[in-house]
DNA sequence: CTTGACAATGGACAAGTGTTCACCTAAACA
DNA sequence: TGTTTAGGTGAACACTTGTCCATTGTCAAG
C-alpha cells in the first residue's frame, strides 16, 4: 500500500455520521432509561427493516473500539469514551448537566468576555456535595505553572472556579500582567488585601486591583 | 385498626435480610460491569437451583417499591434509591447527572460486599472531557493517610475509581491487610506485577493476590 | 391448629434477543 | 474497470432470558 497515502486509521474519531448516530443514541438511551437497548429497539429507532442493519454498525463500532460488548448475552454494553474534550455531548435534553467550560487562556479578559475560542474543552461537573451552587457562571482553569505548588496545585490541574468575593485565604483565580494566576487572598482586619504566591520560590506579593480577583477557587481536578 | 400492631409499611426499609441482599447484588453487578444482571445470573450468585427463587424475590422488591423492571424484557432493572435526607437528591428531569457513591471505608470487603452504610456521601461528577469511561461503575474513595503524597495525592482528597484492570504505571485502589489503600501498579513483562506505595519514607512493596486490585485511580477531586 | 408471609425446588414454555447467511445498492478508489 | 467500504434487506436459527405452574418447607401471628 502507499505509504504516502493518509491512512484511514479506526480511532474513534473516524466514526462515520451514521456510526455516531447509533452510537449517541446508545448512550442516550441508557441515559435515560438506565439500561442498555436491545438490538431491535435499535432497528426501530432508525427504521432499519433488518436487525441486521444494527449488526453491521455494531461490529464497525467495536472494530474501532468504540464500544464493547458481551457476544450472544442481551443489552450488555460498554462504552469506550476517548480523550478527546470534543467529545459529542450528550444530546440536548440532557443539558441539565452542568457543563464548565475549560479556560485555556483567559488572560485577554474577564470571564464575561470570554470568547468560545477560548475554551480549549469542557468539563461536565457537579459536585454537590462538594458545595457547589452549580448554577452560577462556574467555570474551569486549567493551571499553568508552579505559583500554587506549596497548596498542592501543580501544572496540569485543572481548578473549578466560582465568581464572587474572596475571603482572607481563598485561593482566587486573578487578572495580574493581562494574565490570570492563581494566588492566594489575603485579607487582614484593618489592612489592604493582597494576593500571594504559594510557592516558596516565588514570594510574589500582589497589590488587588478593581477587578482583579475573578473569582473563588473551589475544586481541583487531575487526570491520573 | 389496632394501633398496637406493628403495621406492616411497605417501603423500602422493610426489606427482608434476604431480599436486601439480592438488591445490593443488583445494584453492584451494575456498577461493576455497567449493565443489569440476568435473573439466571442472579440465581447462580446466590446459588438457587432454581431461577424462582430470583422471581419470588424481584417481584417482592418490585411490591416494595424497591425495584422497577419492564416486564418480558432482559436486563432491564431500575432501582429506587429511597431519598435519604442527608443527600440533595437532584431533581427529576436531571437523573442524567452522574452519582458516583463516595465510599469513606470499604476497608472490610471489597466492593461487592460493600454495605449500603459504606456510602459517607454521594459525589454527583461527570467528568466527560477527563475521559470517563461507564459512568455506572465508578466509585469515589476518600483518602486517608499519606502513602501516596509523591504522587500529589493528599490526605482528604477523593479520588476516582474505575473498576477494571490495571496497566503499569496506574494507581490502582488495591486490597492490603483488609484496607483499601492507594498503590501504584507496577508490571513489567516477564515480571510478576506489584504494588508499591508512592512515599520515600515509606518503601513499601506489596505482591498482588487475586481480588487486590480493586478499580484504577481516574482523577482526583480536592475541595479548597 | 390454621393462616399467611417468606424462601426455595424443578421443570417447562415462550418471548426476547443476538447471530448468521445470502444478497443488494451506491459511492469511493486505484 | 474491478475492488473495497459503508449501508442496507430478508429470513431463518438458536441461545438467552423472563415467566409460570405445581410443590415443599419454615416460622411467627392470630
């Protein structure tokens, strides 16, 4: 074969547009019901006039690892969700997830002014029990750098921000330089707050400016 | 109607020992394979000779309340978690959120022993874009102790377990002693695979028996 | 003692369900 | 032009699985 030729490699993102489509309606399905589809609640979803139909996007589906399954047992499924943050979302009638958009760069504005090409992913989180208010503006930041080492945030991690005024020891998510860090919020009676660097490295200290603190750091999030 | 008599309420707190136990078993085998069991493997789980004895009992959990299922139709169960008060449950309409149990100490068993009074809380996450796998069978595993502070996993943090098995290099929740800890798995090939704990003071090195290795680490979750 | 709830056996049946074989169409490709 | 790949039809087959019948035994309550 030609080598130089674009190999059509069988990841999950060369799923064809009809592939996708019983794949989404799969997962859809056991969204909403809690249980997998059979076979013919396939077919009769997309009105194939042979199960057989289902059959050959099945085995396309596990040929490119999208999914698994239990050969001859009934409505056993396994999704295999790669990586990738584009990741087709669950269909529109589950919006109720809550869905955080991944701040790569922020560093041009404030949060209300960030523009979708901002995103660099989404990350669908809700953590109530965490003490979330999930319905404020929340958003992600991935971090960069090692200013929060010493609070055990590193490089890579990703904080779940919420808007709103800091208190004396917040980490906030701030605007120094035209970039958003996060620092540490100071704040001591009688005194000017300032932000800090938790890095021993860097004993940064910070003067808070109007609209400098975005917002309040709640959660850190790492991928193992 | 006497007032003395224990009147017989049918909710699900009146669960027999028997009855409780084949709804935990349900309820497991769902998170760990992300589909419903089949009665027959209901049966063989219990060792009934016969596939009534499952019947008897799924109709009473269904009397109860306990259980849903379609009738005719395989695998197709539904469980009604009662609402317990200390946990906001999510409205109707957004079932679709993901409700990983947060176990604090499954030091007695492993998973599929694990007591409904394992749970210290429920963590609603979905992390998509992290590259979850089956929602279904994830769990949540609070961290205690230091063992794995190399690996920037702190004491009190939650980390995110999938079951299934493990490669080298991934942080496995493992079986030690009848504790669950977090260890990082080590298998090199033609070597018998090991576990070892990610903590210079701590150079431990632990063999992998059968059933050790309960689910891999996916990410960790940190309240701030 | 009788009644009823609970637990389980054993076997049989039918519907649910995955699987396969043979065959077809259209577009893409070299 | 033949070949491959995606997508599909139709029918038959066999395993999986839920369901139901008749029966047995235990145990606590009335």
């Amino acid at each position: 074969m030609d080598k130089c030729s674009p190999k059509q490699v069988n990841t999950m993102k060369d799923l064809t547009t009809r592939q996708k489509e019983i794949l989404t309606f799969i997962e859809h399905h056991e969204w909403r019901n809690g249980y997998w589809p059979s076979i013919r609640e396939i077919q009769e979803k997309f009105g194939f006039r042979s199960t057989n139909a289902v059959m050959g996007h099945l085995r396309a589906l596990e040929k490119k690892e999208a999914i698994e399954r239990i050969p001859g047992q009934a409505r056993t499924f396994r999704i295999n969700r790669p990586d990738s943050p584009e990741i087709p979302s669950m269909p529109d009638d589950a919006t109720e997830v809550v869905d955080i958009p991944v701040m790569g760069d922020i560093a041009a504005g404030y949060p209300d002014r960030v523009e979708p090409a901002g995103e660099i992913g989404r990350l669908q989180v809700d953590i109530q029990s965490a003490g979330f208010s999930s319905r404020r503006r929340t958003f992600a930041l991935q971090v960069r750098g090692e200013s929060m080492v010493d609070a055990e945030i590193y490089d890579g991690d990703m904080v779940i921000i919420e808007p709103r005024d800091a208190h004396d020891g917040d980490i906030v998510a701030a605007l120094i330089d035209g970039e958003t860090t996060l620092k540490r919020y100071i704040k001591k009676p009688g005194e000017h707050p300032y932000l800090k660097a938790e890095n021993k490295f860097y004993p940064e200290l910070y003067p808070v400016t109007e609209l400098c603190v975005q917002g309040v750091a709640k959660a850190v999030v790492r991928n193992l």
